[in-house]
C-alpha cells in the first residue's frame, strides 16, 4: 500500500496522513496553520485560499514528516469533502479523491483505537452529522458496529441555551466556543429545578429544540431572544446576566446529565461488563465523564481528539484498519521555525537551562511558554504547547486570563501531576486514562487552600496525569518541582492568546512573550526572556 491522506474540511478541520513506509500517522489541525480558530475549509475560502492551503498541507507533510507525495487515496469524510476537489490532484500525487466516512463512524474508530480497550461500547454524541446526532457502537474482535441511533442533539441544544447567557455570548465571536464556556460557567450557579424537564425534553429529542427553545420561554416568561429562529443570530440571543445567568447556566449542565445518563443507562443494562470509550465534540463535557468514571464501575477512555478534529484520523483508521492500537497524541503539527531556534537563541541572548531551573522559577511565581517538538492534537495542551506556572499562588488564576490569556474570568485552569501522585491531591474512583484532561476529578478539601489557582468554584479541576512514558519533560519537571516545593502539582494552560488557536512557531511564543505578562519562553533546552528593546 502507499500511503494514505484523509481530509476534514468542515469546522475543526484537519488533516491526516499515513505513512505506509513507516506505518505511522500525522495530523494537521489547519487552524495551526491559518491561525483561526474553528477554521473550515470547505467554506469561507475561495479556490485560491484553498490552493494556498493545501500547498501548505502538502509541504509540511513532506519536509517534516518525510512522506512521499505518493498516495494510494486522498479522501474526506461524507459531509465534509472540498468545493475545489481539482486542487486535490494538483497537490498530491493520486488518481483518486473520494468520500468515505460516516461522521459518527469516524469519531468512533478515533477513539476506540486510540483506547487501551480490546472491546467497547462507544457513545459518539455532538451537534450532528450525516449519520446523526447521537450515535452508540460495540467493538468487539477488531470490529466496530452500530448498534443504536438516538435523534438527540446534546451538542447543539447545549450551545443553543447557552447563547443566552451575557457571560457567555456577549464577547465570543463563534457559537463553537459557547459550550466550554458554559461548562465554566455553570459551577458559580444553582440548577433551577423547574426547567430542567422542559430542556431534557430539548436534549433527548432533536425534533422539539427550537419549539422547546420557544415553549420554555414562554411557560417561565423568561424573556429569550430571537424565538422565532434562534439559530439565526445565536450571539445575539442573550438575555440573562449575574446570577441570574449562573443559575440557568447549572440548570443547562444539571438537564445535559439527566438527559445523558437516562440513555446510557438503558445502554449499559445489556454490556454490564464492557468499558466504554465517549467521544464527538459533547465528550468534552468533562463533568459528565467525571460522573461516568466515579459513579459507574466501569473503565471510560476519552481520546485527546473527540471533537471533529479526529475525524479524518478516524476516516484513515476505516480505510486502513489497524491491526493494533495507535499512539498519535504528539504527532500534531510540528514547531514551524525550529531551524531558526538557535537563531532567535543568539539574537535574544537565550540562555541554555535545565529543567531545575525552570522549577526554580515556577516556584519564585514565574509564567513559562513552553513549546517543543510536534503539537499536542486535539483542543487541549499537554506538554508541548503549554503555559505553566505554580497554582500555589492565590492570584495566579486572576493574572493568566486578564494579562496573558486575554480570557473572561470564570474559566479555569488545568492541573498536571505524576499519575502515581494524583491520589494525594485528587478524588476519583481511579486514574486511568487521565492524560488527555478528559475528566474533572474533585481537588481533595485538605489540598483546596495550597491549590486556589487550579481549584474552581464547585471543587473540581481537569486534570492531566503524567508518566515518564505520556510526557517525559512534564515528568522531569515535576521530579524537579516536588524537590523545592509542598506541593507536586503545576498549573497548565495551552499556549495561545485572545481566541487565537494553539500555535505552531516560537516566533508566535516570543511574540506572546513580549506583549504579555508571560515571563519566559521554553524550547529545547533554551530560555527566553522578554525583549526589553521592545
């Protein structure tokens, strides 16, 4: 076989490649490259903007992942394929482009074989595809079927409802960031139990969300905007602040679990002895995989990439099935500029250091850039596009989102700890698959007051477990850490800045460094202060 390329053109999208010489596998989130976040491909570009695009594609694959413009297929997932499919054969050596996967389908093959499971019962749920909203798969003997499609639309209901929260809407500029701000959000509220069995109604049947939308607003004569079609302007449909806007927050949550767990209970009565993999973009619903791990006894996996982000790894994974399971979690895109780090090192008067030094100085309350060899994939840093610092410090939460992230100021922040550590700091039932900050363990009430900064208001912090085999320099620098310090915990954050995606190059890092208050910038061995020049 040669190799293989799949293509995710609609929102999140992506790019993934198989390398039939070195049987391994590399993706491209396009928003690193274009450097707007949510970016589509298949839409809002003219063909020369795709042509630029995907020259792009075509040139990273080759000179950082030293793969051969020789393609067996080039292909794209059912509902998201290119408007220019010319430019296909133009870049990539093939005879073919076709369109292959299943929305859900993908999703489920990405995260089942990225899993440590060699059997599953698969929960895909998000905002909808070709093949649905809510879709649920047994994989058993290296097959993957469908065994449920449920018309419920957890993805779009949640953002739906939280348009109408000021917090959320009023300085956000897509409706794809509204979820994970909700989830933030809805710690400092209370659920108002009246309205939950109207939005469960809203959740479980995609048929009733816009009349529900309506029949609630008037049944509370709670105000809403835009009844007549919400989703026609979705940022403008805020109407509820303060704690007003907390509340309907938690009661979005509190309606979001009730809704899910019903049906993965009726799911689950007949695989009693099955772990389960959750994935789609609702799988990033951290506090519902939380409740999943502590309250069911059951082994869960959530991948680094459950969002449409995964779905061209997961059209590859289809076309090609693996024979065994695939690590790709740092086989993002690539430090575009590292040829010129030494470059920047002797303009900038970097100075060589050793992971001792960078505890030393996360200690003293620094801010530290890291960024190093290829990117994380998925939404979320974890290691290699990170911004730490000690959560130690009362503060630090405030500082990172009004003076370096740029962010509103309920979000919180994630821990990372040893995996053999998190017990002493953490509460949940276990700690396996924990190190893709899939889930949302309690902070143990003796840590709370030495943690502030990655505690939030409802006790609960997204956690990363490391081990010397998932992220060898967060390891070592934990080891470093725990050596000056009380605690063994650091603060991470992914490396990027007012909405902006992660980035790719240290200069985007030194330009950060520079214009915010980061203190230091960390690549390969070498550390960066602030240009003073400047």
């Amino acid at each position: 076989m040669k190799n293989l390329l799949s293509i995710w053109c609609g929102h999140d999208a992506n790019a993934s490649f198989y390398n039939s010489e070195s049987d391994t596998y590399h993706i491209i989130e396009l928003e690193r490259i274009v450097k707007k976040r949510y970016f589509r491909l298949h839409a809002d570009n003219n063909e020369n903007q795709t042509d630029e695009i995907l020259d792009q594609v075509k040139n990273i694959s080759e000179k950082f992942f030293n793969i051969k413009n020789k393609y067996d297929l080039v292909s794209s997932p059912q509902e998201g394929y290119i408007y220019f499919p010319n430019l296909i054969k133009k870049h990539f050596n093939t005879t073919k482009y076709a369109h292959i996967a299943n929305h859900h389908d993908a999703h489920a093959y990405a995260a089942f074989y990225q899993s440590p499971f060699d059997k599953s019962i698969i929960f895909s749920y998000d905002g909808g595809g070709n093949d649905g909203f809510f879709n649920v798969y047994k994989a058993e003997n290296n097959t993957i079927e469908k065994i449920k499609n449920i018309n419920a639309d957890f993805g779009g209901t949640y953002m739906l409802f939280a348009s109408c929260l000021k917090e959320i809407s009023e300085r956000s500029k897509n409706q794809l960031s509204l979820p994970g701000k909700l989830m933030g959000l809805c710690a400092y509220g209370e659920p108002i139990i009246d309205y939950i069995p109207d939005l469960i109604e809203a959740f479980t049947d995609k048929n009733k969300q816009t009349l529900k939308y309506r029949e609630i607003n008037e049944k509370f004569n709670l105000k809403l905007q835009n009844t007549n079609d919400p989703w026609k302007h979705i940022l403008n449909n805020w109407v509820f602040e303060g704690q007003q806007s907390y509340n309907f927050a938690a009661t979005i949550q509190a309606a979001f679990e009730k809704a899910f767990f019903k049906i993965f209970e009726e799911i689950m009565i007949n695989y009693k002895n099955y772990p389960v993999c959750i994935t789609g973009g609702a799988a990033l619903n951290v506090l519902v995989n939380q409740k999943i791990k502590d309250n069911y006894n059951i082994n869960v996996f959530v991948p680094p990439n459950p969002n449409d982000c995964g779905l061209s790894i997961g059209e590859l994974l289809i076309i090609n099935k693996p024979k065994n399971k695939i690590k790709i979690t740092y086989d993002g895109v690539p430090l575009l500029d590292k040829n010129k780090l030494h470059e920047y090192a002797i303009s900038r008067n970097a100075e060589q250091c050793d992971l001792k030094k960078i505890a030393y100085l996360l200690k003293q309350g620094k801010i530290i850039g890291i960024c190093n060899d290829n990117s994380e994939v998925g939404p979320r840093a974890l290691g290699n596009r990170s911004i730490v610092c000690d959560p130690s410090f009362l503060n630090m939460k405030d500082v990172l989102n009004s003076k370096v992230k740029f962010r509103e100021w309920y979000r919180p922040f994630a821990p990372f700890c040893k995996k053999e550590n998190a017990y002493k700091y953490f509460e949940s039932s276990n700690f396996e698959n924990m190190e893709y900050m899939g889930f949302a363990p309690k902070v143990k009430r003796d840590k709370m007051k030495l943690l502030p900064s990655i505690t939030h208001v409802d006790g609960t912090a997204r956690l990363q477990t490391v081990t010397n085999e998932s992220h060898k320099l967060f390891y070592q620098l934990l080891t470093e850490f725990e050596m000056i310090s009380e605690n063994s915990v650091l603060l991470n954050t992914s490396f990027n800045i007012l909405g902006k995606p992660i980035l790719t190059t240290i200069e985007d890092a030194l330009h950060v460094l520079d214009t915010t208050e980061l203190d230091y910038v960390y690549s390969h061995g070498f550390l960066f202060k602030k240009d003073l020049s400047k």
